[in-house]
C-alpha cells in the first residue's frame, strides 16, 4: 500500500522503533488521535521500559521482592515521567539522598555532615560558585570548554576536581569516566537551569545536606501497565522483533525489514539471536527512531544522508556493567558505608553540629528523617587514574520497597534488613578500562545478575556536534529521532523527547504544569528548531 493510499484511508502510519522511554512517550501522545494516527512499536527486547526494567529478589531475606536495576530514580523535576507514572496507579516516592564519596581521611567526604576534605577545599568550593556565573554568562563559549580544561584555567586545586567535581557529575549525571570531557554547559546547568538542576550550589559544602529526590516505583509493572493501556488504543506493540534493515526510504515512505529476535539477558539488548528470517513489513508513511544514535546510524545504512552520517557519528558510546549483588563485605572493604568519627570535621555552625548528631543517629533530619549516616550513591576513584571512577548504590537504602511496611514507631521509614543482606549495584564504566575494575573481588556466589549496557559519553564534542545538528535531521525523508541521548541522559529527558517528535507528527501536547510545559518548550526549540504553539501539534 501506498503512502498516498494510506493518507486517503484518513491516517498516517507512524513506526516506532524502541519500546523504552521515549518510544512509549511518543506512542502514547499519537495514540491521543486513534482517528489520524495508526501507531506500531516494535522492539527488539521481551519487554517495553528499554533500561527501565526490575528484577525479582527474595524477600525472606532482603526484605522486598523486587528491584529497579537499570534506572532507579531521579529528580522532582521529572514532571513528564511522574505524570505518566500517576495515569496508571504508581507513583514516585520522596527520599532524603545521602552519597558518600571515596574512602579514608584523603578521600572521603559526605552530604550527610561535615568531612576533613570539604574543609580543605573550601576556597575551591567557593570559587567554583563564581566559576558557574561566568559559564552561564559566558555562554555559549565557555560553556563549551571541557570540564578538564575549565579547572585548568581557572587555577582549581588538581584534587579538588578529581576527589569531588568529578565524580559528582559522574555520579549523578551518568557520564562515566567520561566527566573529565564533558562540557563544562552541562556542569553549569546542573547546578542552575531549573529544568535541568539536580540540586542547589552550597557554596559551603558544594552539595547540600540531604536534597530532596525521589525513587521510581516497580518499573516492570508500570511499563507493563502501559503497554497494556496502548494496545487497548490500538496501537500495535511487537516485542522480539527487531528491525535489521530500511528497504526504502523516501518522501513518500518507507519499508522495513524485521526479524524475529531472542535477546540475551546478561548483555541487555545489545547480543543475542535472530530467530526467523528476515520479513518485509508494510509500508509506513514516518518512521521515529528510539533507539541510540549508534543504532539508528547503522539502521540508516545506505538510505542515510551524509547530514545523518555526521550528526549521529558524534554520539560517543561506552560498555559498562552492572553487578546485582548481596557482598556487604566487598562493598565495605571499597566504599565508607559506616560513620567514622575520625572523618568528621569540627562543626562550625549550629546546622553542622545538628549535621554530626544526625549521622551518629542522636537526632531525626529534615522533615522527621530517621537518623544515621546510611548512604545510598557511593563512588572510588582509583589510585592509578584518579580522574575515573566506579559507582555503586545500596539499594535496600535507597529503593523506597526495601523500607515500606517496616517503620519506626513515629512513623518514620528505615531499612528492614542488616547492612549484610543488603542489595547493592556496582557499576563498573567503560569496557576499555577493565584492568582498573574491582568487579572480581565480589564474591561470585553472591551475585544475583550481570548487565552490559550501551551508555552514552557526554563529551565536549556531543555539544558542538550532535545536540544542535538533530533539528536539521528532524523528519528529513520521513525519520524522526528521540532518546535521551538528544541531550542529556535522563528519563525525563527520554519522554520529552518522544513527546516531542509526536507532536512534529501533528499530535496534541496537552499541558498539565507549568514547569513542564517550559521544559518541553525550551527542548523543542534546542531539538527540533521550532517555537512550541499551545494547543496543537506542528503538522508537517
């Protein structure tokens, strides 16, 4: 069938590749106008939620029965990504986040109260404060200018940026071993831009004490749900299919071919197997690409333009793991998982002192918190290359499952199970890097699952390349692009960019909060090159 005959039939057949964030988004906001829109995903795992997915656990023994392994939680920025997640019945849940970053007197410091470290580089921290303004007004220059480099020219204490900016941002903004790279934009933007910022600049301590965050509820089960709720609007979602190659592609459609695909779990969607041979699929009047840019490349082949080839070799990919586990003493032995008093700083305000009593569980924290230093993002820098890093989380202190239906008397959570039948990740970051991992001193038998994933740099060169080269690939010869990776990695950031490409489709953006209808506006404009219009979709 024709694209001509399709658009006389009264509607447009859209193609979704990528049944994760941004691919159900954009389902979801076509699937608004059953009468102009036919909508098909197809995605090459078992399930939709592409990182976002859980695991089961024994809750006997670690006191929950499942777990979020790839995407664990975020921002109270995420408007977008909560809004969906209330339209099915789950909700986010509110969590005071403590981190703790290296081990020993040298290298150790804490949101949770005051360390020795943060006192040594004091001046920094509140040179780094300054440093921010002239990025933001000196834009888009500076903000250009890797991380590396800005600590460099603006004379910062070599220890300061690889004990603490470093792996804050690697932390928190996912950029791996990467962060020495990355532009120093994003740095500034973390801190300042409210539809970016993760927390407020403590020109005391850098990071305050205990911001808010929030932890996602069973993603499996919300990813599920709506899948559920897309098929009952008619939209075709095929999972285990993977699109292996573009027949045809011009203004008046395309042709895929797919196959069949059994995907292996340890290595995500990136290995496995085809399982039939290849078949052509219907015609599609607009294909939207969900997938990384690497694979959207790859996908393009030959039908892509040398704009597309350009733009999309910009995007740099690294393989990390993820290690699911239950070794307490590994995690000991490798991160500062308990108070230790010899760390603490001399208090010198009435706040830090309350700070102090708090991680010696003397007193409750902010909002009634329940006291003790229990963190839950953790990171070590290593000795031979102290730029990278590697990352771990506790979950059974983070994950708001682990602490529901076991609580204080005064009401106030607290982890149901000892530090020794804890659930922890250990990220280890860039296959390249390997020699430097720590990944063989956790005990093998307490492993619970291995993850490979395909994670994005975000380099200097993404920022001068590939972030504002995407508006001038938006619906060239009927592709569309979205992911995260459009900007910056974050599952907020992966539903508005499906949003996004929808409403470039003809969909309806349907306001719901200020705050996000400027997010989407100001994302728009940097990733399409078009001025959002309340109230309709940009037809094209």
């Amino acid at each position: 069938m024709s694209s001509e005959e399709l658009l006389k039939n009264g509607k447009k057949r859209v193609v979704i590749v990528g049944a994760g964030a941004a691919g159900m988004s954009c389902a979801a906001t076509l699937a608004q106008h059953p009468d102009r829109f036919d909508v098909t995903v197809i995605e090459k795992n078992s399930v939709c939620g592409g990182q976002a997915t859980s695991i089961s656990l024994d809750k006997s023994k670690y006191g929950a029965d499942w777990l979020n392994d790839g995407v664990q939680g975020g921002s109270p920025i995420f408007r977008h990504t909560f809004n969906f997640f209330k339209k099915y019945g789950h909700e986010p849940k509110e969590v005071r986040l403590q981190v703790a970053f290296g081990k020993g007197k040298d290298s150790f410091w804490t949101n949770v109260f005051p360390s020795q470290l943060v006192d040594k580089y004091s001046g920094d921290i509140k040179k780094f404060g300054k440093v921010l303004k002239i990025i933001k007004y000196g834009m888009p220059v500076i903000g250009l200018i890797p991380i590396r480099v800005m600590l460099r020219i603006f004379f910062f204490t070599p220890d300061f940026g690889n004990k603490m900016v470093y792996p804050l941002i690697a932390l928190f903004l996912g950029t791996g071993n990467q962060t020495a790279n990355v532009a120093c934009a994003i740095l500034e933007r973390l801190f300042d831009d409210p539809n970016m910022k993760l927390w407020d600049y403590d020109s005391s301590t850098l990071l305050p004490n205990l911001p808010t965050m929030v932890t996602f509820p069973k993603l499996e089960s919300f990813y599920s749900d709506w899948a559920a709720d897309l098929r009952s609007k008619g939209v075709s979602i095929r999972l285990n299919t993977d699109v292996t190659s573009i027949l045809s592609r011009s203004k008046k459609g395309l042709t895929l071919e797919t196959r069949s695909f059994s995907p292996n779990p340890e290595a995500h969607d990136r290995l496995g197997k085809h399982t039939s041979p290849p078949t052509t699929t219907d015609t599609f009047d607009d294909m939207v690409l969900c997938i990384l840019a690497d694979d959207a490349k790859n996908l393009l082949g030959k039908t892509a333009s040398w704009r597309e080839n350009f733009v999309l070799g910009g995007a740099h990919f690294f393989d990390d793991v993820t290690i699911t586990h239950s070794d307490s003493e590994y995690f000991s032995k490798t991160y500062q998982t308990h108070f230790d008093p010899s760390l603490a700083a001399t208090p010198k305000s009435k706040a830090q002192e309350d700070q102090l009593a708090f991680a010696r569980n003397e007193a409750t924290g902010q909002d009634g918190e329940a006291g003790g230093y229990r963190p839950m993002y953790y990171t070590h820098s290593y000795e031979q290359d102290p730029k990278k890093i590697e990352m771990s989380f506790d979950c059974t202190n983070y994950q708001h499952q682990f602490r529901e239906g076991n609580r204080e008397e005064n009401g106030v959570d607290k982890a149901p199970v000892p530090h020794e039948r804890h659930v922890f990740q250990s990220i280890f970051l860039d296959k390249t890097n390997e020699e430097l991992w720590t990944w063989k001193d956790i005990d093998e038998d307490k492993i619970m699952e291995k993850k490979w994933w395909h994670q994005l740099g975000h380099r200097w060169q993404h920022y001068v390349r590939v972030v504002p080269g995407m508006m001038w690939l938006q619906g060239r010869n009927k592709v569309w692009f979205a992911g995260s990776w459009t900007l910056v990695n974050m599952h907020e950031l992966a539903c508005v960019s499906g949003i996004a490409a929808a409403y470039r489709l003809g969909a309806e953006y349907v306001p719901f909060d200020d705050f996000a209808e400027d997010f989407f506006k100001k994302y728009l404009l940097i990733g399409h090159g078009v001025f959002y219009k309340r109230g309709r979709g940009k037809r094209e």
